[in-house]
C-alpha cells in the first residue's frame, strides 16, 4: 500500500520535472568551444564555395538546438546531442553526402509541429538550411578554416555584421521567448543592444560587467574586430 503512494508520487515528480523542464537558454550547460580531437584546423584560408563545420554548422546547431531541454548532453531529447561533431554525426543520423537521407537536414525542412526548432522557436532561415545541407554534401568534415586576412576595414551591416549575429546569436535572442529578454533578429534590435551600454560589444569582448557571449566560447577575433568598426562607424545600416 505504502510502496505503490511512494511509486505513484515518484512518477507524479518525474512528471512534473518533464514538464518544468521546457526549452532553456542557459550559458552555463553549453559546452566551451573545443569541438574534440579529430577536429582538423588547417588554418589554410577560408574558400568562399566551401561550408566549414566548426565556423558554421557547429555555433549554428549550438545556438539553435544545443540549449537546456533540448539537446545539449543532460537533456538529450530523443537521444540527439548536437554540441559537438561526434555526437551530431552519430545521434542527428548525417549520411556525409546525402542531406536527404541525414536526420539532421530532414527535420530542419518540415513544415508540421515535428520540424526543428519546434514551434514557437524561430525555424531556421533557408540561407542557414541551405548551409547545413551544402555541409553536408560536401562529406559533413569536421573542418575549419581562418581568414589569413582579416577585412576588419571595409565592413557593412548586411554583408558581415548580420551573418555574424545570425550564426553566432540568434538561436537563443529570437523567437517567443529570448533569453535574457534580448532579440537579435534585425537591424533595429542589433542597433538597440549596440547602443545599450555598449551591451553588444561589451558581451563578445568578454568585458568585465557584461555576461560573456556567445555562452558556448568567444567569437573569433576577425568577427569581433567587425562588430568593433561597425559600431564605431556609428552602426550604419549598410
Ligand atoms: C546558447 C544561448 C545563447 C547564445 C548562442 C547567445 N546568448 Fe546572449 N544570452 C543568453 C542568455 C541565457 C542570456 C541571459 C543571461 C545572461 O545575461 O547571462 C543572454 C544575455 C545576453 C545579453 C545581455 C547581457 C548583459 O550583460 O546585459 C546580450 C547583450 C547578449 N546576450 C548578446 C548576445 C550576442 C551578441 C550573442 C552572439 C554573439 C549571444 N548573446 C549569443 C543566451 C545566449
């Protein structure tokens, strides 16, 4: 009698924990930006024509997919993982070469409530489909690349600083329910965290009484010498 009130009331609290448990957007569970052993830094220049894993797809699936609730290692919904390159292979079923047979793009494409992120987060765009599937197609490397020469000079909003938010932040500042009350998701909003107590560049400086962004590990420093000269041209909408 005792044991089946206990046994109920356990499963009654494993339900409401489910429950609670809902999407979250926290820095803290997102891991640092080490994406493992087998990652292979070539340093060699970045080709135009090619989609690199740890530049694109992984700040992608880490800002969009990769938070408390949903997969990151300790929530593991449906046993995908996507915070680093072994685990979105594996757990997000990617076919290299063949984006419609790979988990990862097939549920990125659907158009009902199963389509990833869930409803009411923000779908991903189609230039952001169209890079997880041209990754995927060109053999899902764990690859990388560096600018040797970084264009911190001739910089415009559309061209450079948008792509870097989209990738980078938008995941988490955008949609129904954005962390830290923070949207990302156009020009005005970007403009309005810019001139807020220098939020945006104090945030991806990692300056001392700013919340380091992005939480899963620091931009790299062509994309934050960007964002500098941008906001020091005044922020133009170019
Ligand atoms: C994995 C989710 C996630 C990603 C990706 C992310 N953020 Fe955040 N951000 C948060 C959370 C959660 C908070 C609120 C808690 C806090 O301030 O630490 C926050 C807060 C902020 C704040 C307010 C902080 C303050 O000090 O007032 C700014 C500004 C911000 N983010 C900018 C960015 C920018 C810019 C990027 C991309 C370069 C980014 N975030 C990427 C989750 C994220």
């Amino acid at each position: 009698m005792k044991k089946g009130f206990l046994h109920r009331m356990g499963l009654f609290l494993i339900a409401v924990v489910f429950v609670a448990n809902a999407c979250k957007h926290s820095p803290s569970d997102v891991p640092g930006p080490d994406p493992g052993p087998d990652t292979n830094i070539t340093g060699a220049g970045c080709n135009p024509d090619t989609v690199y894993f740890v530049n694109t797809i992984l700040p992608l699936l880490r800002s969009g997919c990769a938070m408390s609730g949903c997969h990151d290692a300790a929530s593991h919904k449906e046993g995908v993982i996507l915070t680093d390159y072994q685990n979105i292979i594996n757990t997000a079923k990617v076919k290299p070469g063949n984006p419609g047979d790979s988990k990862l793009y097939k549920v990125l494409i659907k158009t009902d409530d199963d389509r990833m992120p869930p409803p009411p987060m923000a779908a991903f765009t189609s230039e952001q489909i169209a890079k997880v599937r041209k990754w995927i197609e060109q053999g899902a490397k764990n690859n990388s690349c560096t600018e040797t020469q970084c264009d911190s000079v001739n910089v415009s909003f559309a061209s450079h600083i948008f792509p870097i938010i989209q990738t980078n932040c938008m995941g988490c500042h955008s949609g129904a329910n954005p962390s830290g009350g923070i949207t990302l998701s156009n020009y005005q909003q970007i403009v309005a965290v810019a001139s807020n107590n220098n939020k945006l560049l104090g945030t991806i400086k990692h300056l001392p009484g700013y919340s380091a962004m992005p939480p899963g590990g620091k931009l790299d420093e062509c994309s934050i010498a960007k964002i500098s000269k941008w906001i020091n041209d005044g922020t133009p909408n170019n």
